[in-house]
C-alpha cells in the first residue's frame, strides 16, 4: 500500500470513529434544552433529574467527540498538505468561523451549565442549555457547508500562477447548492441517533425495574422527537439524491450499479454488479423508479456509469452496499418508530419486555446508518478531492508510507482507547445512577398503575 491508500484509510477511520459521538452530541442538546424548558415551566422536579442524568452522559459523549475531532483535523497539515494549500482559502472559512462563532458558544454555556446549574435561575438553565443545542447545531452547519464545497464548489476562482482555489464570495461558497439540505439530512440523522439512544437506556432502567417515572418520561419524549425526524429524514434524503444526480451523476449512477444512460431507469432493490464487465450478473428492480425519484419524471434519462472514464468513476461496489444499508435502516427506523407509537397508545408498550429488549438491541443501528451515509457521501466524491476540480491524488502530503503506517497505528490505538473510555464511562454513570427518596413514591405508583 502507498502513501495516498494509507492516507485515506487514516482519514476515513479517524472520521468514522469521530462521527460515533457527533450526531448523539447534536439530538440530545436539543433534548435537553427540551427538558430545561419543561422544568422552567413546570416546575416539575422530575424533570430536573432528568435534564441532569442526561446532562452527565452528553459530557461524556462530547469530551470524547472533541478530543476526536481536533486531533483528526491535524491531518489536512500532516497527510493532506497539497489539499491544503489548494482550498485553504475556502475550504478554512467556515472551519475558523465554527471555532468562534460555535465552539466557544457551546463550551461556554456547557460550563455554565453544568457548573452553575444550582447558582442560577430555572430561566437561566433553560437559556444555558437553549445555548449549548444552538451551538452544537451551529457547529455543525459551519462543517457541513465546507464539506459541500468539495461535492458542490462554488463562489471562487482559480489561480493558476499560485495553484490555489480563491474565494470570490463567502455566500456563495458558503450557501454552495448542497449545503442546505445536506445540513438538514444530517441533523435528522442526528436526532434520531439521539432519540434511539435515549429510548435504549429508559428501556434499560424499565427491564431493571429502577428510574422508572424518568424512563418512561425519556421514552415518551424521545418517542416524538424520533418520530417526527425520522419521517422528514426520508423527505430529505429524496431532494439529497437528486441533488447528486444534477451535480454528481457518476456517484449516483455508483450507488444504483447504473451502467448504461436510458430513460425509464430502473431503481434497483437487489443486484449482483460486475465491475469487470460493466453490467449486472442479477437484478430486481422496479422499472422507472430511479428516473422517478431523481428527476420527478418516470421517462427521464439517468446518466449511467459508461459515459464516465474508469479513472472517473467512483468504488461501485462498497458505494452499492453502503448505500442500501443506509436506506434500509432509514426506512426500518420509520417503521419502528410507528409501532413504538401505536404501542404507546395501546398503553401495552412497557408490558412487553421484548420491545424494551429490542430497544436496546437496535442502539448501534443510526451509528451504522450515519457511518454508511459518510461512506456514500465521502467514497462516492472519489476519485476527487474537490469534484471535478482537484483530484485525491494530487491532494496528498509528500510523506513515505512507513510514516502514515506509524500514524495509522497511533491513531487506531487512540481512537479506541476513548471509544472504550466513553462506553465504559456512560456504562458506569447509567448503571450507578438512582433516583433519590423523593421520587420514591413515583416508582410506587407507576407498580401501581397510578400513574399515566
């Protein structure tokens, strides 16, 4: 393997490995705020304990996210020089505009917060933890909107004598055409990372028989919050594909195996791709459906992958499969969220500890489902850098590949140090944590069935 191949698999694994924390980070500040707001009105003291148990695991989730996220970003100096020096002027922007305009919004309130939660007001709370979902979302979209650059480049120009991308407008490389509806696909993502994960603990604490009034609460809250996102997630994600098919036609043609241009094109459900001879061993499609969702007209023409050099071409199978696993989850989590629902109204839903089992049994699912997300977005730009303007391969840093190995092996052996550092902790702080005396006589009625 060279140095360019070990390069990105570094990139790839770092940024994966990062992405485990950021959506859970983004959905429950915004659960949070949720619940401060709620104990700001009512003055209900459960959900005191509730914004302050989920509190405790956000910290830990967003400690390990930063530290993740600032030593990946090191890379664009050690392993992506060239990279660098071409879109720095763009590309750095929006990065240095997170730092200030997010980051220090976020960590600043996060502070006040958690280390002044009991020396201010109910107000105050609500407004501190208002600030944190803002910030982490704010974030967010100052990372999205440079990371669209490279799919949908805009608002600059060229210089040939210094060899470098210059910005013309920050509005335009900023609202470049993918970033809007790229930031919303991936906040939905977000939030149902968020909404799984809240339901799986609270489903915990019920099969444990112990937090009882906060897990149902959590579970009711998280309920409606997934719901809702899960179904504007599909809506998202329809206007996302035919984005790509405007702007980057080899990827979607990659993602569907899609070798030939024709109209009525087939959207297909099952295939076997064979990438040596261009063309599909086995397939189950439904005829016109891919012409259908990409250009709202069953007998439109798709772009297939023959019109585009090899050298073009994005990885055709590992975008296939990824693909297919991020709808399929996508479509699942719709499905799951409605018959959570509709056990809800029944009033059988914590009667039945196979749905709490199952709960905790799909928690690594929206992880799996943002990673294959990121691989489709991120494999399918290949074998660029900056579509259709700087390829990877010109992107890399003069290195040798015992250097990137050395770095490889650092960064896997870090990584996974704090990604055990996060489970082991939130492990910990979950099954040590247990309502006081107070609200004792909660859990009494609820084995009671004296409580809605």
């Amino acid at each position: 393997m060279d140095a360019l191949l070990l390069s990105r698999l570094q990139f790839t694994f770092t940024a994966v490995v990062h992405y485990f924390f950021i959506p859970l980070t983004l959905g429950l500040a915004v659960l949070i705020a949720f619940m401060e707001f709620r104990y700001w009105r009512t003055k209900d003291p459960l959900y005191d304990k509730m914004a302050r148990f989920w509190t405790k695991l956000f910290l830990i989730n967003f400690a390990v996210g930063v530290a993740t996220g600032i030593t990946m970003e090191f890379q664009f100096g050690t392993n992506w020089a060239a990279y660098s020096r071409f879109v720095g002027d763009v590309f750095g922007a929006p990065l240095a505009a997170e730092g200030v305009f997010a980051f220090f919004l976020e960590s600043t309130f996060i502070g006040l917060l958690v280390f002044g939660r009991d020396k201010i007001s109910r107000g105050m709370r609500f407004f501190a933890a208002l600030m944190v979902a803002f910030g982490t979302n704010l974030s967010a979209f100052w990372i999205i909107a440079a990371n669209s650059w490279q799919h949908t480049p805009a608002g600059y120009q060229v210089n040939e004598e210094l060899g470098r991308a210059e910005m013309t407008s920050f509005s335009e490389a900023l609202f470049n055409p993918t970033t809007m509806i790229r930031y919303l696909h991936v906040i939905e993502g977000a939030y149902i990372t968020a909404s799984v994960f809240v339901i799986a603990i609270s489903a915990y604490f019920i099969l444990k028989k112990k937090n009882i009034p906060l897990a149902k609460k959590s579970i009711k809250i998280a309920l409606v919050f997934g719901l809702v996102f899960s179904v504007l997630q599909a809506f998202s994600g329809h206007s996302h594909a035919q984005l790509v098919g405007e702007y980057q036609p080899a990827k979607l043609a990659a993602y569907e195996a899609h070798w030939e241009t024709e109209e009525n094109a087939p959207l297909l459900l099952l295939a076997i791709p064979d990438i040596e001879n261009e063309t599909n061993r086995f397939e189950v499609g439904v005829p016109g459906l891919l012409s259908f969702l990409t250009h709202d007209d069953v007998g439109a023409e798709v772009t297939g992958l023959e019109e585009f050099a090899v050298e073009d071409r994005p990885n055709i199978m590992g975008n296939f499969i990824a693909f297919r696993v991020m709808v399929t989850l996508g479509i699942f989590f719709i499905g799951w969220y409605l018959y959570l629902a509709y056990q809800w109204r029944k009033g059988t839903i914590f009667e039945k500890p196979k749905v709490m089992k199952t709960a905790l049994w799909i928690l690594p699912l929206p992880y799996l489902a943002n990673s294959a997300g990121w691989i489709v977005t991120e494999w399918g730009r290949q074998p660029w850098a900056v579509y259709g303007l700087f390829r990877t391969e010109e992107a890399v840093s003069n290195i040798s590949t015992a250097e990137v190995m050395i770095s490889l092996g650092l960064f896997v052996a870090v990584y996974a140090f704090l990604t055990y550092l996060m489970i082991y902790l939130m492990r910990k702080e979950v099954k040590k944590f247990d309502m006081d005396e107070s609200f004792k006589h909660l859990e009494e009625q609820e084995e009671k069935g004296g409580l809605a």
